[in-house]
C-alpha cells in the first residue's frame, strides 16, 4: 500500500480508502466484519462511512453502517490503526435528499452537529472520529449531477462561519479531530478557507466529492486549489458506481448489482456514459489491464488527490480494487484516455 499526507494533519492515509455505504443494504454485518479485516490486512487505513448510510438511504436502515463498523472495532480492538471519516447529513432542499435523520435536524448549527456525532459515535463505539465531513453543503447549490447554478435568494441556511464555529467546539471537545468537507463547489472551499484563516476557525484537510473517467468535473476549479492549499480530494464514485468494469455495457444487468436494483442512480447510465465507458473497456483490454483496475489506477495517479474511496460487495471485488494502486498506466493509455475524454467530456458529472 502506499500512504499520502491528510491535509497538514501529520497523518498518513492510504491511497485506497474503504468505503461502507453498501453494508446494510446490500451486505450484511459479518461481510462488512470481514471486508474491513482484509481491508486492514492489505494496509488500507482510511475508513470512510457517513450517519445516512447504507445508501439508497432508508429510515429502516440508517445508522446500520456505522453500527457494523462500532461492532468490528469493538470485536477487534483496532480502534488505533484506523483513521475513521464519517460524514454530518445536510438539509433535504431536494425530494432525493433523506429528510428522515435526526428528525428532519439536518441545518449545520451547533446544536444539530453536536448532536449529529453523539449518535454517531455511540454507533461506532468510539469517543472519537478522526475527520468529520459535511456531507453536502447547508445552501443550494450544484451537486450529485446538476449541471448550472440556480441561485436561491434568501433562503434559510447556516452561515459557513457559524459552522465553523460549531466544529471547533466538537475539535476542543476531543469529539473530532480534524474536519472537512463534501459534495462542495469552489466557491464553497474557498469561504472554508478564506474564514479558517482570517477568524481562526478550524481548517478543512479534505474534500470529499465524485471523480472518475466519467466524471472529471473536478479538475475545472476544484485540483488547482486542493494542490495549493492542501485540501487533497477523497474521490468517491471513482467507478461510477461500477459501470467503469464494464459490467454494465449492452444493456446487461447483472443480478444484485447496484444499477440493477437501485433506478435512483441513473446519473451513471446515459447514452454518452455507455459509449465512454465501451471506449474505456476496449482501451484498456487492448493494453492487457482490467478495465475496473484501469479506471482506479487513473485515479489513483492523481496529483490532487489523497485516497481514492472504493467499495465493494464481495471480497473478490474488494481485492482486485486494492490491487489497482501497484497499477501504473502507460504513457499510451494515458494519451487514450485523453481522446476518449475529448470525444466524450464528463458523460456523468
């Protein structure tokens, strides 16, 4: 495994991260158990989860994922080797955002966020997180594929400072250790930043948002300021939900994967993301890669980001992902790439 500074925390994180949002939906507790002992055995230490999960989010099962996580570190009692993200919900401005968490208290105030890791951490079993994410932002905005910004005028949100505010308080309060954010627009990191430094607020080591050959919407704004401010990417989605291995091409479905049984992420699914993704297939099937290791390996190389997040439902799966990260793509594919990239730009932003 290789490891990468977190922001200027001092500490060193894996180039691969575990995500967990499909343990309680789609795996059970002794599969998650078992993912995260293989996970920690092939040198991965970031841990990333959220209190929404296991995704699609459900009130019958939120809160499921961080239990199976608190459950392992109590059974284990590797609550030290791990670093351990999750995540606060944001408001439900949108009829696909959950507004079932904590009752519907999902505005980022003092009050909310104390209460957010309180259960959080009862769930986990743990006194601490390591990085607390806002898992979306507090105010509308361009986010999980909308394209163009449509201002809100007056709208009731919490002012970033006051957030800030607030995470202090769970920093000085031993709760968390170093916070950052997700799902956010450059305007966003550069309020974070701008407030951190000029009111002596906590600063953000992390920015967690989508990326992957589909979706490189995030190298227009965002990577130039997560190199120069140490603000590195978490990538999640680095997959695009799968359909990056090729599973999906011609209309196949196979039983039990993600974009078989859940319609809600048909971001992924369009007609340019179908053609991009055969052009990716063939190009590294031609060159002898796996196309899902392939697709990682681009990620994984980077400069802007610090872990790409992946998730997986079987062992097998899991495996072949950490595996990408001793994957080096060649100059060739990397000039493939590009044109496919040109011909096909972000099919799945």
């Amino acid at each position: 495994m290789q490891y990468r500074p977190l922001g200027s925390t001092g500490l060193q994180v894996s180039t691969i991260a575990l995500g967990t949002m499909t343990w309680g939906e789609q795996n059970t507790e002794q599969e998650a158990h078992a993912q995260l002992d293989l996970a920690l055995d092939q040198g991965i230490n970031l841990i990333d989860t959220a209190e929404m999960y296991p995704v699609p989010p459900r009130p019958q099962t939120q809160g499921l994922t961080e239990q199976y996580i608190g459950s392992w570190l109590k059974k284990s009692g590797r609550r030290n080797d791990i670093v351990l993200a999750t995540k606060a919900t944001g408001p439900a401005r949108q009829a696909a955002r959950p507004s079932h968490v904590r009752d519907g208290r999902l505005n980022f105030t003092r009050a909310n966020l104390f209460e957010a890791i309180e259960l959080s951490l009862k769930r986990l079993q743990t006194d601490h997180v390591d990085l607390y994410q806002l898992h979306w932002p507090d105010r509308s905005t361009n986010m999980f594929g909308q394209l163009g910004y449509r201002h809100v005028a007056q709208e009731d949100t919490t002012p970033i400072e006051e957030t800030l505010e607030a995470l202090q308080a769970l920093i000085q309060s031993g709760k968390v250790r170093h916070v950052a954010i997700s799902n956010e627009t450059p305007w966003g990191m550069s309020r974070f930043l701008h407030l951190a430094e000029t009111r002596r607020l906590p600063r953000i080591v992390s920015i967690q948002n989508p990326y992957s050959l589909l979706n490189r919407t995030f190298e227009i704004g965002l990577a130039e300021m997560s190199i120069r401010e140490q603000v590195g990417l978490l990538a999640y989605s680095p997959l695009a939900f799968g359909m990056l291995s090729g599973k999906y091409l011609a209309g196949a479905k196979p039983a039990g994967a993600r974009l078989s049984l859940f319609e809600r992420f048909n971001r992924y699914s369009s007609d340019n993301a179908e053609r991009a993704t055969y052009e990716y297939v063939r190009l590294f099937r031609q060159h002898g890669i796996d196309p899902a290791q392939g697709a990682l390996a681009y990620v994984n190389s980077r400069e802007f980001v610090t872990s790409t997040i992946v998730g997986a439902t079987s062992l097998d799966q899991l495996q072949s992902n950490i595996d990408s990260v001793n994957l080096t793509l060649s100059s060739e594919v990397l000039d493939g790439i590009e044109r496919i990239h040109a011909q096909y730009p972000n099919p799945s932003p």
